[in-house]
C-alpha cells in the first residue's frame, strides 16, 4: 500500500496534519484539500483536542501550490475538475480562516500558493532559514488566490501587490516583517518545538517564544519606501511607467521580472487585490477568487504558462493578449462576473454564517 498524501491523528491533545506528497513538494490535490477538511471538521467540536499542528514529511518544503498540471490538463477539456478542485480548496481557506481553536503552520521550506492559503490563516505561522515564500502565479497564467485578494491587499505599503504582480520569493526575515511568518526558529530545532507542543499545546504560544531565533536584517526593508511610491499607482500601466521613470536598478529589474508575466493575469491580479482589499469578509473574497479561477484555467495564457515553464520547460509563453494595454476592461469584466447561481462557491455548510 503507497503511503497517504495527508497523515492525520491525534497526538495528546494536539490535531496533527502532516502533507506527504515530497515527490511533489507537497502540491495540493482535490483528495489531499478532502481529507484536510475532514480531520478538521473531526475535531472542530471535540474537546480532546486543543491545538492544530500542520506540517509537512520530509525535507524539502511546505507546500509548493496546487496540483498544476491537473488543473492545466482540465482546463483544456471541460474544466470540471479544476472548478471542483478550486471549490473544495477555498472552502479548506475559508474553514482554516474562521477555525476555532489555535493553529500553528509550520513552514519549513518552500511556502507558495496552496502552501501559502493553508499557513496563512493559522493563528501562528513558524518560518524557518529554509523557508521560501512565495505567490508566483502571474509567471504561469493563473492568480494570487487562496486568499491572496484579502492577505496581499492588506499587507503595508503596497508590498502585497509587489509580491502578486512580480512573483518574488521572500526568506524569512522579511516573512516576519510583513506579517507572513509569526515566529522564526532555526530548523535544527523544529522536532524539539513540535514534541514540546504536543506535550503541552496550552503553553504553544509561550513555547513559540522560547524557540524564537534571530532570522537577521530583512532585505525588503531597504526597499520599502520605493515599493509604496512605485506600487501606489492606479492601474498596471502606471506601475510599469513609474518603474521605467524611476531609473534605479531594483526598478529595472522589477520591470524586466514583470515583462515575462502574462499581462491578463497581471491586471487580473490588480483588480483582485482591489476587490479584496474592498471585501467584508473572507468568505466573501473567496466567492470573488473562485469566479476568477473558474474561468482562467480554460483561457490560453494558463494553458500556455503551464506549457512553457512546468511542461516543456522553455520559459518562452507566448501571452495573449501580449501586451498589458491589449488587455481590455470589458475581458476583465468577463473574469470577474458572477457565475450561475447554482455554480457560485459557497463556504462549508457547516459553518454557519
């Protein structure tokens, strides 16, 4: 028997949730999203268990995303089994998001996309020296989703928008920095600070503080101020215009990293973090994220982006439209539209509202 791709079970009184897919950096499958559910839903209500622990097998990351090629693979035919597979994660984000009882994400590793919408909602986020974060969906098509409208639109001084429209990887320190990570200890460490937690899970956050180690200086932090001038910009096309003006390195290589994003996906992840920002609640962002992923994954840059950098691996996608100004408001308008009623995404039932 081939081992699970989640490992859940109570230790103590701790939940614990452990994704087993290393072969894939843990990549988010429809099943996986499932079972994760399931195990917290269990123990929602059950006064044995105190605390949630997820983490990963392994050593070499978190969680890398979702399942991409299944959803390129689909989005080529009906797209049925992407629009399910979207449906069943935004409810695991929303579920996490509004959970009762104290999570901690422990992320060592790699931390993007369907990584980041597990570890995010968790009441403590645990980075480590080996932790990389990222939202880096625009390169292949798609958006910064399970949850990134809200997260990113929230983060200071436009640096939520930075990290969707460039796909930058962040490390540790500057994870603290913005919000991403609530604690940083050294992964030598991370077997200790899991047994003492599941020994003693009503002290996790007094334990978290023990285990707290210096991750340094944050890079980002000496570019800050020129993220807030170059990213407070009405529309994608000032941004670009503002980076060419600005005649800076870091601005010239902002511009070159964005030019090889998919200009629909730039400006889709714009208006994204608009609409988030603008949302009353989390649910709400959801639905708005699930309509965007609905229809993206059967448009051509999707298709093409996973062709060119995860496929064939030439890393030359031919985007269409090719140019952020050939992306018009009336084919956003068509992303973002509500669905058919009874084809809406909805929050688990049961959670009431």
């Amino acid at each position: 028997m081939s081992e699970p791709e989640v490992i859940t079970r109570v230790e103590g009184r701790v939940g614990r949730i452990t994704l087993n897919r290393p072969q894939a950096l843990h990549a988010l499958t429809t099943r996986m999203c499932r079972d994760i559910t399931a195990a917290l839903l269990a123990w929602k209500d059950d006064p044995a268990v105190e605390l949630v622990l997820l983490d990963h097998s392994g050593e070499r990351g978190f969680c890398a995303g979702g399942d991409i090629r299944m959803l390129a693979e689909s989005g080529q035919g009906d797209g049925a089994a992407a629009r399910e597979f979207f449906h069943t994660e935004y409810r695991l984000n929303d579920l996490l998001f509004r959970y009762p009882k104290p999570t901690i994400a422990i992320m060592d590793g790699v931390t993007m996309g369907g990584g980041v919408g597990l570890s995010r909602p968790c009441r403590f986020r645990v980075a480590t020296e080996r932790t990389t974060f990222a939202m880096p969906e625009t390169g292949i098509g798609l958006f910064p989703d399970v949850g990134g409208g809200w997260y990113l639109s929230r983060m200071p001084e436009h640096i939520g928008l930075w990290l969707a429209l460039t796909g930058a990887r962040i490390k540790a320190a500057d994870c603290e920095l913005i919000g991403v990570a609530t604690d940083y200890v050294e992964s030598g460490r991370v077997a200790e600070l899991k047994a003492v937690i599941v020994a003693d899970p009503a002290k996790a956050e007094t334990l978290l503080t023990e285990f707290e180690a210096d991750p340094g200086r944050p890079p980002l932090a000496q570019h800050q101020d020129e993220i807030a001038r170059l990213f407070g910009q009405p529309s994608v096309e000032a941004i670009l215009s503002a980076l060419e003006a600005a005649g800076t390195d870091w601005a010239a290589e902002q511009l070159k990293v964005m030019a090889t994003k998919s200009p629909q996906t730039l400006k889709v992840a714009f208006r994204q973090l608009q609409l988030g920002a603008a949302a009353q609640t989390f649910a709400e962002n959801m639905a708005t994220e699930y309509r965007i992923g609905a229809r993206v994954v059967q448009k051509h840059d999707f298709i093409e982006g996973v062709r060119a950098v995860i496929v064939e691996k030439d890393n030359a996608p031919k985007w269409s439209p090719a140019t952020v100004e050939g992306v018009t408001e009336a084919m956003l308008d068509e992303i973002f539209a509500p669905l058919p009623a009874d084809q809406e995404w909805t929050p688990l039932p049961e959670l009431s509202q």
